[in-house]
C-alpha cells in the first residue's frame, strides 16, 4: 500500500513540477502565442556581377526595412568591395553601391526576413475619406503611366465608385482581376492596359491605381520580391489604397484582396524600379532565397537553447515535427486505448498514418487508405486460402498496393482529380503493414472485429493528425521541453490506472441490470 | 486526487476491466517465462502430462518436414484424428480427420488423399497460421462431445472455461456453438456464453452478445438450472492444471467433456477473456477477491 502510494506520489510530482515550472517560465517570459509559432523566415541575398567597369560605376536598388509586418536584419557584407551610401526617401530606403576602381566585381547583400501576413477587413459602406494628409496628396495624382485624369480611366473608375470604401475597391478588385494576364514582365501602363483589356502584373497594379486615383482614393505602387526557395531575378509589383491612415495592399494578380501573405518582401512605394545602374558596364543579376523555419521574433533575446535546433538550417521543421511531437501523438494513442478503449492495429501505426496525412489533403488520403486495405486484405483472403507462406505472402501484398497506387494514380491523372499525385505520397510501407494486420485480425476474428478495429485505428489516426499538424506545438516544445517529463509522469499514472475503459462501461453493462 | 485515480470506480455492475486485470493479475501474478505454455500446445500437454493430467491423448508430435511420411505411417490405425499447429491461435489450421467406412481418411465429408494431407501439414509446419514462424504440429484424439451437450444443441464442440487464481477457481462459464457462430464456441464469434452455478454446478443463464437466455435459441432445449455431469471432477481437473503451473497464479483452463473419457483439459490461457462475466451476469472482482484475501 505504501508503495503504491510512493509510486502515485512520484509519478504525480513527475506530471506537476514541470508543469509548475513551465507556468513560472511562462509568468516571467509572457510568451504570446505569436511568440511561440515557429515563423517561416527566409535569408535574402542580392547578387550583382558586374563587369568591364569604367573609373567609377554604380548599382541602385532598395533595402527592406522593418516595420510592423516585416522584420529584417542585415547580415555584414564583407570589407572592401563596393561603398555603400543609403538615403531615406518617401519611396524607401535608397540604396548606392559605388566602385572605388575595381574593373570586375561579384558583389553580395544579405538580409534575413521574417514575415507576417496582413489582413484588413474593409468596412463595406463607411464613407470614402474627404480630407487627407498632405503627405499623401501626391498620390492622387495623374503620371505617365497611371493615366488617372485620362477620360478613358475616369469614365470606367466612375462606373466603378460605390458607396462606401469597401464596395468601391471590390469592384475595382473585380474589374482589374477580369484582364487577361500576359505573364509577362514587360512595362504596361495603365491607359494601355485599359485599352488592351490585358496585362502584366505592373500593368494590373498601375490600373488598379489609377482607378482609384480617378475615384479621389490616394493609392500608389509598391514594389518588392515574393519570397519562396529559389533563384529568381523577377521582382513583383502590387497595389495600396489609403484609407483612414493605412495603405491597404491589393494583389489582383495573386488574388490577395486587402491583404498580402507573410512572404512578400517590402521594398519600395511608388512607381520605382527596383535596380538601376550605370550603363554600358557589364551587369548580372539574381536574388538568392533560402526559406527556413526559425523566430527572429521581438522574444529573440529570451529564446530558449532549443529554438537553436530550429535555427539550424539542416534540421528542417518536417524532421522536428516527427521528433517532437510523435511522443505526443503516442501519448494522445495511449489514452484513447487505455482510458476510452479503443483497438488499433499497434501502437504506433495510427501516429505513423497520421503523419503520413500531414500535408496532404485528409479526407482523401484517409479514403484513399481505407480503399487499399480493403482492396489489400481480400487479397490477402484469396492468398490465405491458396495457402501461401507468409513472407511472399506479405510481398505480394506490398506489390498489390504499389498497383493499386498506380491504377488510383492513373483514374485520378484521366479523370482530372485535384491533387491526385498527391496519392503517391502515401506510405507504402506503412499501408502493407496495416493490411497484414487487418487481414490478421480478419482470419483470427471475423469480419465485424476487423473492420471494426480499421475504423477506430483511422479514427485514432484522424486524432492524432491536429496533432502532427500543429506547429505551435512544436514550438512549445521547443520553448518547454519540461513537458516530455509531465508527460513520463502522466503515463506513470495511466500504466497503473485500474479504472474501466469507456467502452467497458458499456461492455458490460448487462451486469449492471443484476445488482 | 491522486486516490481517485487509483480506486477504480462501481459503474458497469462492478466489472473487472482489461486495465485492472493486466495490472493485479496477469503482470502481478504470472511469470512471463511461463507464457509459453500457454503459446504452445504442445509444451502445455508435455507438462500435463508429465503431471498425469487427463488431456486428449497425443498420437504424434511432427517437428519438421522430412518427419512427415513416418509420422504419417504411424497414425494410421487410428479412426479419428485432431491436426493442430502447436502455436496456432483462434482455431485456425485445426482438422479433424476421419476414416470412412472404405477406410479413407476424410475432412469436413471430403476424401482427403495422402498428398493432400502432407500439404496441408506441411504448411503448418511452415507457419502458415502462426504467424511467420515455423511451428510444430500435433496429433492428437479426437474429442467426442458428451451426449449431456447433444441434448442442448447437436453441433461442434463445446467447452468449459474456468478461471483460477491462486489454484482457486473463481469463475467458470460454458461456451456452445451457435447456428451464427459456424460451429466455435467464442463468444464474439457468435457462441454462446453460458453461466455457471459454481456451488451447485448447475448452469445458469445464457447470453448470446445481446440477451440473456433460459434455453438455447437454435435448439430452444432448457440451459438454466441443468446439472452438469463430472462437475466435481471437472473443478479437481482445473485446479490440478493450476497446481501444474505454479508460475501461473491466474490462468483460464479450457475443458471439453469426452464421450468416454469425461473431463479433459484442452488448453491453458494465460489471459483469459472478461466476457466470462457477461456470461456469468457478475464481476470477476469479488470471487477474486475473496481469494486473495483468504490466501
């Protein structure tokens, strides 16, 4: 009895004080949940080579600056190349690189990024503002290339205007989003994209502009780099209306209504070009992108050690998220077993088809999976009865998902399914050895017990898939590991719990009817 | 808190749950070393025997393949034969073989040749229904059910399974095959679960998964209240298998009733299923209880 109770005491200490602790850390640190979210962040390399240079030579481009949807820290350049001046204007950080009589030189600026997104709900009938500050006067203005006081673009941004700020845009949006995309970058401005009912993205952005300016809204260009894993020498140019103090982003192209995505770079308002330089020299250009997953965030100083992991570029957050949190879906498998009751082929299996189901689309990987366990286990009903041995047996099985995959690959790829590679993601490996054990359980038991424990192990997978998906979780985990240790404790507690299981309740419930 | 946690709680008529049992009886109470003559059938007969326990005879133990033909051979004066695989579980792999009246051997009212026969012994051997490894068979008599199961239904094999703990029986229940259960007598296959009247060695009501039954629903022949012949002898078989497996502080003992030779024992289970008490309309928890405490 004593050391029942020893044991119970230990565990519940081993479930509490990390807990404790973590509440503590939490009340000294007040870690947001933003904090806490492991944010993609992307190291940013402007790489210039330039050549055949005369006495004194230049390139001209922007830098990012911070502000309160974007953070950017430069990373030093190396001594003695180029010289660099930086102005501020109202269109944004200028930057100069001057040669000090070098002929050939490769030159590098690097950043890191770390973006948010941005959203605005636009109220769809307050009034159009009348009165602006006179900073942003010159933003309703006409210019070369955005035409507003064209009779043209007036005469449509008229038929266009609506009551109230968010009608006007949403049909301007709507307007601009029905040309028809060149795909090109070539220079459009607004009148000709008008006429043509066509555009690039900057004849699109120069329109939307424009129309607004024609409807008395300030709106502008902006510029910058859409940030994914690449090498790119296209940059990207998007819309802002003013309203009420803040410019609101508009990327018809890309369909981001009032909003932009957390991995748009910033780097100047205005109709401006991104790189200018001296001409006649010899000049090669490209963006370098590497997108990782780490917080740069305002916590940066009390980021705990293992954040590090995070930071390293060769542990990526897919490694992470099988590492940290596959115990945590164990956990979460224990419980359902051992408290509720229900039957899974294995332990771990549902965790695994779980993770297999993280960046795939659910419903149809977990149809997907249903279909070729049925389809695998009446095979494997055929081979049972041919009599085979088990080995070959199971092979035969693996090849029979392998041509089921195919087969499912093939119908998805005639009949236009969305996403239909995405059935080869599936783990094959992971599915024959289901099938092996839902096939076990369908000669050792019957038919209702197997399809029954196929049900509940897809149940228990479905579970533990928020499980997997969840990246806050893998950086709670990272900023607590204490938790693993609560964890030991609670699953000291649960392999000592006597209690019935939920489905006993019900098991044996024609017991109750004697007492 | 913690005391809540651990005192498991009253619903459900008291049950004994899969958690308490693992915990207090199987882990508590039994020697993993011993687990294997539970596995396997035919350790558990070489130890019943070796304790001169009554259990259907052995006529043959094949170990390997090229042992078949002579194995075979000397089988042959025999009428009936039961095929096991020694690991097997769930009945799978089981045949009864019988000679016609033109001395042929049959199975399921099939003429079986010799070729037939060694295929399929040789694919026990092979772990066909054991699960990857490679396994013995055994051969051995075949049971002939009791008329006292005849009068309630006329079809498979019945058997008794009582549970011990401490050489103490506790609990005991029938399983007879159904119309639905295709001739096994497991409960979930659609058997059914008959109580039993420790004391009088009566049996008491019958539960088929659903309801709770005075006569059994194929045959509608009286179950509640029959006396059970050899009941007395039946218990002293048990608890002589117990006592045979001292490592085995709980185990479930299975055993048919034969024709001529009355109880024998069939196999040993080292975690006997808690649907006994369904079948008993009672929780294992008191009778084991009991026993712990006057131990």
């Amino acid at each position: 009895m004593l050391r029942r109770n020893a044991y119970g005491i230990v565990a519940g200490m081993l479930l509490m004080i990390p807990l404790l602790l973590v509440l503590i850390k939490q009340v000294q640190q007040r870690y947001s949940w933003q904090d806490l979210l492991p944010k993609e962040a992307y190291s940013v390399s402007y790489e210039f080579d330039m050549f055949h240079l005369p006495e004194q030579a230049y390139v001209e481009s922007y830098l990012p600056v911070s502000n309160n949807r974007q953070r950017i820290q430069t990373v030093p350049a190396e001594e003695g190349q180029l010289v660099l001046h930086t102005t501020q204007d109202e269109t944004g950080l200028r930057a100069r690189w001057e040669s000090a009589g070098q002929t050939d030189v490769v030159f590098k600026h690097q950043f890191e990024f770390e973006g948010k997104a941005l959203s605005y709900r636009l109220p769809k009938v307050a009034p159009l503002d009348e009165y602006f500050p006179d900073s942003v006067e010159q933003y309703r203005l006409s210019t070369a290339a955005i035409q507003s006081d064209h009779p043209l673009i007036r005469a449509v941004a008229d038929s266009l205007k609506m009551l109230g700020f968010g009608h006007t845009m949403n049909s301007n949006y709507e307007y601009v989003s029905g040309l028809a995309n060149t795909g090109s970058n070539a220079l459009t401005d607004a009148l000709t994209a008008l006429k043509r009912q066509r555009a690039s993205c900057n004849g699109q952005s120069r329109l939307f502009v424009a129309l607004c300016r024609a409807q008395g809204i300030p709106a502008r260009v902006a510029g910058g780099i859409i940030l994914e894993q690449s090498e790119k020498r296209t940059s990207h140019l998007w819309a802002e209306a003013y309203y009420r103090g803040s410019w609101i982003p508009f990327d018809v192209l890309n369909g981001h209504f009032a909003s932009l995505p957390a991995n748009y770079l910033e780097l100047y308002h205005g109709d401006e070009f991104l790189l200018g330089r001296t001409s006649d020299i010899g000049f090669d250009y490209q963006f370098v992108i590497n997108k990782r997953h780490h917080t740069l965030s305002a916590a940066s100083d009390r980021i705990p050690m293992l954040w590090s992991l995070l930071n390293h570029q060769s542990v990526s957050i897919d490694l992470l998220r099988t590492i940290l949190l596959l115990p945590v879906a164990a956990l979460l498998i224990a419980l359902l077993k051992n408290v509720i009751g229900l039957k899974t082929f294995g332990v771990f299996l549902p965790a695994l088809i779980a993770l297999s189901l993280v960046g795939n689309n659910v419903y149809w990987t977990i149809g997907a999976f249903a279909i070729i366990l049925i389809v695998i286990s009446g095979l494997h009903y055929s081979l049972d009865r041919l009599g085979l041995l088990h080995t070959p047996k199971l092979v035969i099985m693996l090849l029979a998902v392998i041509l089921t995959l195919l087969l499912l690959g093939h119908l998805g790829y005639r009949m236009e399914w969305d996403n239909w590679p995405s059935i080869f993601m599936l783990p094959l490996v992971i599915m024959a050895i289901a099938a092996e054990r839902f096939a076990k359980v369908l000669t050792e038991d019957n038919f209702e017990e197997a399809f029954k424990m196929l049900g509940s192990t897809l149940l228990v997978s479905l579970l533990c898939y928020p499980v997997f998906s969840s990246e806050l979780l893998i950086g709670v985990l990272l900023t607590f590991p204490e938790l693993y240790l609560s964890m030991i404790g609670l699953l000291l507690l649960l392999g000592r719990w006597i209690g019935l299981r939920i489905v006993e309740h019900f098991r044996f419930s024609p017991l109750t009817l004697s007492n | 808190m913690l005391k809540r946690l651990f005192s498991s709680p009253t619903p459900a008529g008291g049950a004994l749950g899969i958690n308490e049992r693992n915990l207090r009886y199987v882990y508590a109470r039994n020697d993993k070393n011993a687990f294997p003559y539970a596995d396997d059938k035919i350790l558990c007969k070489e130890a019943l025997d070796a304790a001169g326990i009554a259990c259907a005879s052995t006529y043959g133990i094949i170990e390997r393949i090229g042992d078949i033909p002579r194995v075979w051979q000397s089988l042959q004066h025999y009428e009936r034969l039961a095929v096991k695989p020694a690991k097997g579980s769930g009945g799978g792999g089981i045949i009864i073989l019988k000679k016609d009246s033109e001395g042929r051997w049959c199975s399921g009212g099939r003429v079986l040749s010799d070729e037939q026969i060694f295929s399929h012994l040789a694919q026990l051997l092979m772990g066909m229904y054991s699960f990857g490894t490679s396994d013995r068979v055994l051969v051995e008599q075949c049971i002939i059910p009791h008329s006292f199961f005849h009068e309630i239904y006329p079809a498979g094999v019945p058997d008794f399974r009582v549970i011990l703990l401490d050489q103490k029986p506790a609990m005991g229940m029938l399983r007879l095959p159904t119309a639905r259960s295709n001739g096994k007598a497991n409960l979930h296959q659609g058997g059914l679960g008959i109580g039993i009247n420790m004391e009088a060695g009566t049996l008491a009501y019958a539960y088929d998964g659903q309801a709770y039954h005075t006569v059994h629903p194929d045959s509608q022949q009286q179950i509640l209240d029959k006396k059970i012949p050899y009941w007395e002898e039946l218990l002293e078989l048990s608890i002589q298998t117990a006592e045979a497996f001292p490592e085995l502080g709980y185990l479930g003992v299975d055993i048919v009733l034969d024709q001529e030779l009355g109880p024998l024992i069939m196999e040993i289970n080292v975690r006997p299923g808690l649907g006994i008490q369904l079948a008993n309309r009672a929780s294992l928890k008191q009778p084991l209880q009991t026993i712990s405490a006057n131990y």
